[in-house]
C-alpha cells in the first residue's frame, strides 16, 4: 500500500509545518495556518500565474512576519504551514470545498479542478494531518492560550475594508472578549469581522482549542498594515501588549480553565 502513494513534496519541502521557538514558555501558542505561497515542484505551480501564485489567494501576506514578531515578544512557541493553502488550507477540513480551492475569490485554480480522490487524500496525508500534528504536539506540552494569525485584503471584489485588526471567536469568546474590552492603540479592533465563525474560519480554534477547554482567539489583520517591518513591529505590539492584559484579567478572574458557554457562539 505505501509503495503506491504518491508523494506531494520532496524531502527538501518537507516537512509541510516548522515549529518555531519550540522552547517557548510564554503564555501562548501562536498558529499562523497561512504562512507560506509555497507550491511543491509536483504540482507545477497548480496551473497559476507568478502573480497568482504569490497574491493573497495562495497565502496571507504578513502573517508570518507578524507571528514571529509576536513569538519574539512573549516568548512563545509558533506552528507555521510550509505550503500554501491552494495546495491544502489547514484551517480547513478534509470534507470542505475550500480546503482544495479551485477558485479563490477570483483566481481560478486550474491544478485543482480534477482532483481524484487519491490526489486530496495525498494532500491531506502529506499537509493537512502532519500541520494538524505538530500543532496538537505543541498545545499537549504546552498549557497556553491558541492564538491564529492571519491577514486579510484590503479590498474585497472590488470593495474597501474599514476593518483594521479583526479578533475572532468560536464558541469560547472569553480571550476574544476579554481582548475587545482592554484595547487601547490608533489602529481599530473589531469582533467577528472581516469574518465570523459562521464563514467556516474558525476550524482549527475548534479542533484544537476547544476540546482542550484553551483560552483561543483567531486575529485576522488587513494586510497594508503590515507592508513593512515598521508595520509589522507596530501591530505586534499592540496585539501582544492587548492578549498580556487580556490572559493576566481572565486569571484574575477565574476564568482561564473554565468552560465558555457552549451556546454563545460567533456569528456576525
């Protein structure tokens, strides 16, 4: 059986998640699903254009320069995706149309067009399960809040954005919340936006944090933002000095064990 799988990435690609600053004792576990525009050499670029290959629609620009700005700050162990999410978004999951895009917004993705079964089994046994590993890895050695990283466009079909700094929430709101209230900076912090957990964005906070009973937030940031390493630097900051103050009320509290309310979930 094993000498007929197909082999998406060479040993050179692999492996398709880099754990960052694994020694990290800080009070996260930072997530950046969509870190990379990487498309193995197998799949000849998946049909795309140069420009399309490395646009928003194969990865999220910034996001990985952000999460490392944030693992530095609070010392904090970092799961990154090494290939980009036209080949398999991993925060998405297997049964999605949108794990194995063949079009994203409007990019067409002419490499996934005929996926055989054996092709999206090779994607998930290749990409999908080994991100999903190093992360579950992680968090069972490691007791801190999920934190996913993302970005987002500036324009969406055609449309300005007014959202800078999304903080998004599955079913447990407590950090999303908690982050909402002690905000402070110029750039603006908004709940369930550009997206919310009814978008089907949320998938790893629930695979992964949920049934840990974890603090978790998804932080989605418009990518103009962080254009430059200046940008990046100011955003981190703020975000870093916000989920301090947000982790250190809700232990105050009480409330970094227990359980959200099940029936308080996100939606927009």
């Amino acid at each position: 059986m094993m000498g007929n799988e197909s082999h998406l990435l060479t040993e050179a690609e692999r492996p398709a998640a880099e754990v960052i600053h694994p020694g990290g004792t800080g009070p996260i576990v930072l997530c950046c699903e969509h870190a990379s525009p990487t498309i193995p050499a197998s799949l000849d670029g998946l049909g795309l254009a140069e420009e399309d290959r490395l646009s928003h629609a194969a990865w999220d620009p910034g996001a990985l320069a952000l999460s490392l700005a944030m693992s530095e700050r609070m010392g904090a162990p970092l799961v990154a995706s090494r290939v980009s999410r036209l080949v398999y978004d991993c925060n998405r999951p297997p049964s999605s149309d949108s794990a194995m895009p063949r079009k994203s917004e409007v990019v067409e993705v002419p490499g996934n067009r005929d996926l055989t079964e054996d092709d999206r089994a090779a994607r998930v046994r290749e990409v999908y399960r080994p991100f999903t590993t190093a992360l579950s890895n992680v968090l069972d050695r490691h007791g801190g809040a999920l934190v996913t990283v993302h970005s987002f466009t500036p324009l969406w079909h055609g449309q300005p954005r007014s959202t800078e700094i999304g903080l998004l929430h599955d079913s447990d709101d407590r950090l999303a919340l908690a982050m909402m209230d002690s905000w402070h900076g110029s750039i603006q912090a908004e709940l369930n936006a550009p997206y919310a957990a009814s978008d089907g964005v949320t998938h790893t906070l629930r695979e992964q944090a949920l049934p840990r009973g974890r603090l978790n937030v998804m932080i989605e940031v418009r990518n103009d933002l962080l254009a430059d390493e200046a940008g990046v630097s100011r955003v981190a900051e703020m975000l870093c000095a916000s989920l301090s103050r947000s982790l250190a009320r809700l232990a105050t509290c009480g409330s970094l064990e227990s359980a959200a309310d099940p029936k308080r979930g996100a939606s927009a």
